[in-house]
C-alpha cells in the first residue's frame, strides 16, 4: 500500500487486510505526513522507508518481499503507484491511464472522444486565459441552480458512484449522495445508499458512472464517478482513481459492501464480490461549516445539544476555542462531522435542519 495524505487509516487498513486474507507492506511517500505516521504504520505491517533512497533500490526491497498486489488510497500517490506497479510487474493502470485519471483536462478529452460526455472545457493556468476560455466554452460557464436543475434542500444535485473494475468489467458498487455545498462550494458529506433521488435517475447515473471509468482505461481496483445531475440529465464532473471520501463509512454501515476489501481482493487477482441489498438503513455522515464571515472560534459550548438530536449516533468536533477558520481551504475547514441513521429521507432533511439550527458553537466574525 502507498500511503499519503488522503490514504484510509492503517487500522481499519489492516482490518480489511485480514478479512481479504493478506498483509500489509507499507510504502510511505516523502511528505511531513507520511513521515509522520512511519511509527503507527509499523504497528500494523511492514514499513519500507524510501527516505534518501533510489526508486531502483526501493524497488529492490519491495520484490524481495513478493507482493502479489498494490494499492493507494491518495490521489498524490496514484502516478507512483504505476510507476512501482509497472517495476513490480504488478496489475494497476497504466502511468498513461493514471494521467487520464489525474489530468482533468485530458480526463475531459477521453470523455468527448468516447462519447461519454461532450461539456467543454478548458484549461485556465493565468488570468490572461480567461478570455480564450470562454470563447471557447462559452457562457454560463458555471451553472447553479436557477440555471440548471433545481435541488432539493439539504440536498445536493451531485452524486459520487463508487465503482468497480475488475476482468474487463466495470460494475458500481456504492452510489453516494451528496448534502447541498455550503457556501461558497464546501462539500457537506454524503449518505446513502437510498436517496431523494428516483431510484430509475440512480440507475441512469450508476451507468454513465462505469462508462467513464471504463473509458479512461481503469482495468482493475476501486474509482469514483462525481456525476452532477441537470435539467439536460446526468454529467460526468470528473473521475478520481480511488475511493471517494466518506464510501468506506456509509458501506460498510449500511451493510452494502466493505469497499477496502473488494479493493485489496482485486490488487491480488480476485474477483470482487457483489454489493448486497444491505440492512436497509440509511447512513449519513454530515460536515459541520462556519459561516463564510467566521474567522476565530470564540467557544465551543453545546456538544451534549448536537448528541441528543434523535438521528445522531456519534459527533466529533476537532475545533476548540481560538482556533482560526477560514472558509478558503474548502471541505478541510470543517469543524467536525455528525454521523448516524436516519428512516427516511424526509427524516434525514428534518435531522440536517436541526442539526444546523443547533446552538453550539460561536465564532467572532470578519468586520466588513
């Protein structure tokens, strides 16, 4: 496993290792976070330190251990892992597919030249491009929803589908819908596996989801599809080469499938197993935002009003008093996150609202 910023944690990594049947070899790449976590890494597999080393000698050291598959779980590490895969003589996509993963711009030119999806785009590097850009792609250039399809509150109109490909084959395995962004564009969270959406519309998608993925050239392992629905029907947004953010959770608590396992059994060879029907539960995991205007958290108050919400089953908040938020850096200024089970989607938009209504937190605001 090439681990980085964004891999799953070790433990649940190993408990996954386990129940596939295998264990766990560890490459962590050069970042202060991987560095950071060599220690805990070495509690639940071997550890091969590529600091102040060769690829050839790295290489080396890793065949001496015969694995018989590789894996990541970080979108930085997914060109390494083709280049170590191709060394290895391992099964993973090609450094060309991998590039078609992780380029948007030629994600977006594979996708037009399948058939799959024809919205333009362009590239935007300095702001002296902006012209050129709309010219070619024209305007609106970014469609909201008194432009496009209209959603339904606390619900995004985007989803991402979890997939899987393995034998030439690329089959979903969980689709994810997505809560509405807070402002400006920070992801809330997902649930799933039921949603608002008509169950024919999810098919729709989950389809278009495997016809992405298939034709940027994913032969084996786990992907994501985000789809964006329209009043003209589903877009492909982009495709990433690895399991989305929130998947393991929702999968695995709605008794649908263990998407680390299906991940590992086909980096060894072995045909994944079909999602189940599931216990029927409908699992949410949902994102706590400051207001855009916030910039320091004054106090942290009222947990114990979060954790009685009825719907509620575990609350984590990793801000504290005097912490500064800023909006800009997206879905990693979440405060914390609220996970449990709703009955019904109408009851999880009830818990969504309440759980925003809530007084817990204040915040000391920017003077405008």
């Amino acid at each position: 496993m090439v681990y980085d910023h964004g891999s799953v944690a070790p433990k649940r990594m190993a408990a996954a290792a386990r129940d596939a049947g295998c264990k766990l070899v560890f490459l962590p790449a050069d970042s202060e976070h991987a560095r950071s976590m060599r220690r805990t890494l070495g509690l639940f597999g071997t550890v091969v330190d590529p600091t102040g080393r060769g690829f050839a000698e790295v290489v080396a050291e890793l065949r001496a251990l015969r694995p018989a598959g590789i894996v990541t779980f970080s979108e930085t590490q997914l060109r390494p892992t083709a280049r170590l895969a191709g060394a290895l003589g391992l099964d993973y996509q090609s450094p060309a597919d991998v590039h078609a993963l992780t380029d948007k711009a030629e994600q977006r030119r594979r996708l037009r030249a399948a058939g799959i999806d024809d919205v333009r785009g362009e590239v935007v590097a300095h702001p002296g491009d902006v012209d050129t850009a709309v010219k070619l792609v024209g305007l609106p250039a970014v469609v909201e929803s008194l432009a496009g399809r209209p959603t339904r509150r606390p619900f995004g109109d985007y989803l991402g589908v979890q997939v899987v490909a393995f034998g030439g084959a690329v089959a979903p395995m969980f689709p994810m819908s997505k809560f509405a962004f807070a402002p400006p564009f920070r992801e809330r969270g997902g649930y799933g596996p039921r949603s608002v959406e008509d169950p024919a519309l999810i098919a729709e998608v989950c389809g278009l989801a495997c016809a992405a993925v298939g034709c940027l050239g994913v032969r084996q392992g786990v992907a994501e599809a985000e789809i964006k629905l329209t009043g003209a029907g589903p877009r492909v947004i982009e495709v990433n080469g690895r399991l989305g953010g929130w998947v393991d959770d929702l999968a695995n608590r709605t008794g649908v499938t263990d998407p680390l396992r299906t991940a590992l059994l086909c980096a060894l060879g072995e045909p994944p197993p079909a999602p189940r029907e599931g216990n029927g539960r409908l699992a949410f995991q949902y994102l706590l935002h400051a207001p855009m205007e916030a910039t320091r958290v004054v106090s942290v108050h009222g947990l114990d009003r979060l954790r009685r919400i009825p719907s509620a089953e575990r609350v984590y908040v990793r801000t504290r008093a005097g912490a500064r938020v800023d909006w800009r850096t997206g879905s990693a200024s979440a405060l914390g996150a609220v996970w449990g089970y709703a009955g019904s989607c109408d009851e999880l938009a009830a818990t969504v609202e309440e759980i925003e209504s809530t007084d817990w937190i204040t915040y000391e605001s920017e003077v405008t």
